[in-house]
C-alpha cells in the first residue's frame, strides 16, 4: 500500500486552526511546505504553502483540508496550477502497524484519529471513505499514553503541559483489507 498524508482538524468553532500537522507519514501541505521551489518550477513541483500548520477540515469541501484557499483533497503544482501528481511518502504491508508522527505548535487539547481511504490519481476523497477504514490505536511512543478500550482509534493529549506541544509518535495499525497504489491517510484532529 503506497500512503500519502493529509491532515484536517476539527474544532468547536471554526475559525480555530490546527496549529499542527502530520509530519510521518508528511501530511500533502507539509510536503507543500519542505518541497517548496520557487523559481525554474515544474508541474512535478507542489504549489508552495507557507502556512503548513493551519489546515482545517473545510466541511464537505476538504477532507484532507484547507489552508485559505488552497484545497489538499486536490493538490495543485507549481508550475500551472493543474493537479499534482501523487508524491508516495511510505509504503506499507496490508494490516501492518505505522509510525505516525503528528507535531503541534500550539495546546487546544483533544485527541487525534487516524483514517484511511483508497483513491485514484484525480479522484477527490469522501468522509464515507476515510470513516469505512479507521485505524487502530497501537502505542503512544513518546508519552505512554494508554489505549482506550471504549475507543480503540484514539490517541489521547492529555493535560495542559509541556508534553500537549511538539512532537507526538504513535503506533497504529492498518486496517485489514487495505490494498491500492494510492492510499491516503488522515490525522484527525478533535480539539477540546
């Protein structure tokens, strides 16, 4: 399974941003922002993003987010505008457990869910699709945090503390059955 990242935050109102991203497997606006040319661009080059940290879900209209008026369910290049070609950030075996890094730059507390949908070069990702393929909560790397037993995707923040910034590094697993060239992941973030 070939894994390109997207990130989408969900918050109490919307005009809050996430301020994060998923950095493993690199989420499309981070790769956006590392990969960024500026000049001699190609149409293999993503259109830059300057503000890689602010992505929201959008509604119905980004599932992998928006920044301004830049929409990563499509990715746009550099050169003309046009779609971007896929850029694969890891490959992985069906139902194996990942890394997944996620850095945050400011607390809005919460928890992440992570989320899978097989798509098509061009074809644009649905709720439906990414909710049909949840992943599993495995282990908190760095901080420990416990698996929840009521809810098996979730990956907990917990408390206002140094450790509710910076970097976070789970295990999850990949949902059974998940086969396609092109699969997209997503971190889910539920602010509180």
């Amino acid at each position: 399974t070939a894994i390109v990242g997207c990130s989408i935050t969900s918050s109490l109102f919307d005009t809050a941003n996430a301020h994060g991203y998923l950095k493993t497997p690199r989420s499309r606006n981070w790769y956006a922002y590392e990969e960024a040319v500026w000049w001699d661009v190609k149409d293999t080059d993503p259109l830059q993003e300057s503000d890689p940290y602010s992505a929201n879900r959008g509604g119905t209209a980004a599932q992998c987010g928006i920044i301004i008026d830049r929409n990563y369910d499509l990715p746009k290049n550099a050169k003309d505008g046009g779609l971007l070609k896929p850029v694969i950030q890891e490959c992985y075996e069906e139902g194996s457990v990942i890394d997944v890094e996620v850095t945050l730059t400011a607390y809005h507390g919460g928890h992440f869910e992570f989320h899978a949908c097989p798509i098509s070069w061009g074809e644009v990702p649905t709720e439906a699709c990414f909710q049909a393929h949840p992943l599993e909560f495995v282990e908190d790397v760095l901080h420990g945090a416990p698996k929840d037993p009521n809810y098996p995707t979730r990956a907990y923040i917990h408390g206002l503390s140094q450790m509710s910034f910076g970097n976070f590094h789970y295990k999850y697993k990949l949902p059974a059955g998940l086969l396609r060239e092109l699969v997209l992941i997503q971190w889910y973030y539920v602010t509180g």
